[in-house]
C-alpha cells in the first residue's frame, strides 16, 4: 500500500505530538507508543496499492504548486468503524481542492480505499488507534480544548510494505 500524506508545520506537530504523550501519561492508547521512525502526525489523502508510473512526480509537482495550505484542528472524536482517537481538521476550501486533486492524479491506480473518497473522506489527525468510546471524556480533557494552527507545509508518501517514507514536494 503507498499513501499521500500532508505533513504539518512544526507548531501543529508539536501540539498533536503533545496531546500524544499527555494521553500516554494518562494510560490511554495513543500514537506516542508507535517508535517507529516514519510516525508522525499527518494527514492522509489518499492509499492505494501502489503508484502508476510517474504518479510521483505528477504528486510532486501538484504539491509545490499548492502548500502550503492553512490548517486549523477542532474538536476531538472517536470516529466510527476502526475507532481511532483523531484530531478533526476543518476542510476549508483549498484543503479540499488539493484532496480531489490527488485523487485526480491517482484516479488510474489500483486499491483505492474508499474512506479516503472525496465523498468519505474526514479530515483528520490521528492520536490513538482502536480507542474505546467510553474513554472519548477522558480523552479530551487530556487533550485540552485548544484548536491549534498553521499549515500543512510538505507532503510524502509511505509505503506499507517496506514501512519507508518518500517526499512529495520537493521545494521545502
């Protein structure tokens, strides 16, 4: 599976990576517990099985040209199916044209998942995995109700099957 991803300013990493570690000291799920070197927040546009030929730099090209976009997280939600613990972002109109505009550059590949549909999609961040709805309370007094912002300022792409990361932009 290969991703597109939009990776956030360092202010709006550190407020979600703080909200992380919070929910840990709590003994709460949360991606704070995930070590591995390509975690970190960001939002997902897209997943497919993998990239068509030139997909990548047709992706590159689109994201110099747009980021950064403005960003603004909301409230605090257990989302339904899976039950991640996520961050909402609020799609503003530039957010969402450059989402259908990846799906447009994606629309020959393989595997799409659905969720990430522009008529599915939810913008979000994620905090923690498989979290219990029961514990959404607990949750968002941890996290505080403080709605950073600041800008989704580069973009990358992770492919599942080697757990690496490769840049999307290529100005940054």
């Amino acid at each position: 599976m290969r991703t597109v991803e939009l990776v956030c300013s360092p202010g709006v990493e550190v407020a979600v990576r703080a909200v992380w570690s919070r929910l840990a000291a709590a003994g709460l799920p949360s991606l704070a517990r995930n070590i591995h070197p390509t975690n970190r927040p960001h939002l997902t546009l897209a997943a497919v099985d993998e990239f068509p030929p030139g997909v990548e730099h047709r992706l590159a090209e689109l994201f110099d040209a747009a980021l950064p976009v403005p960003v603004t997280l909301e409230r605090v939600v257990v989302l339904d199916g899976s039950a991640p613990l996520v961050w909402l972002v609020r799609p503003t109109p530039a957010l969402t044209a450059l989402h259908t505009a990846v799906w447009d550059v994606l629309a020959e590949a393989d595997g799409h998942r659905p969720w990430h549909a522009p008529d599915a999609w939810v913008p979000h961040l994620s905090l923690a995995l498989r979290f219990r709805n029961a514990d959404l309370r607990m949750a968002r007094a941890v996290a505080g109700g403080q709605r950073p912002t600041g800008a989704f300022d580069a973009a990358r792409s992770y492919d599942g099957t080697d757990r690496t990361v490769t840049p999307l932009t290529r100005h940054r």
